[in-house]
C-alpha cells in the first residue's frame, strides 16, 4: 500500500496537469472568439466581406 504521501504527491501531478490543459485550451477559446470577433466587426463595415465569405468553396 501506499503512504498518504506518494497518494498526495500523484494528485499534485495530475492537478498540474490539467491546469496547464485548461489554461491553453482557454487561450484557444478566446483566440476563437476574438478572431469571429473581429470577422463580424470587419463584416460590419464592409457587407461584401462577409459575401465574399460565404460563397468561399474549399474545393
């Protein structure tokens, strides 16, 4: 069996390990949003962008 120790030592490992996880999926989120932040600001003052967008075909 293990000491409470070495169990309080693991959970520390993995609590740091998903803080980081978060932390960079959180920095995604909010590139996200500030790049359809500024798609629906440019749209505003430019209407052709966002047609110009929507008949964007990938093939």
């Amino acid at each position: 069996m293990s000491t409470p120790a070495e169990r309080s030592h693991s959970i520390d490992v993995h609590a740091g390990r998903a803080g980081v996880s978060r932390a960079v999926w959180h920095t995604i989120g909010l590139v996200l949003a500030a790049l359809l932040a500024y798609a629906i600001w440019r749209g505003y003052q430019n209407p052709d962008l966002l047609l110009d967008l929507s008949a964007f075909r990938i093939c």
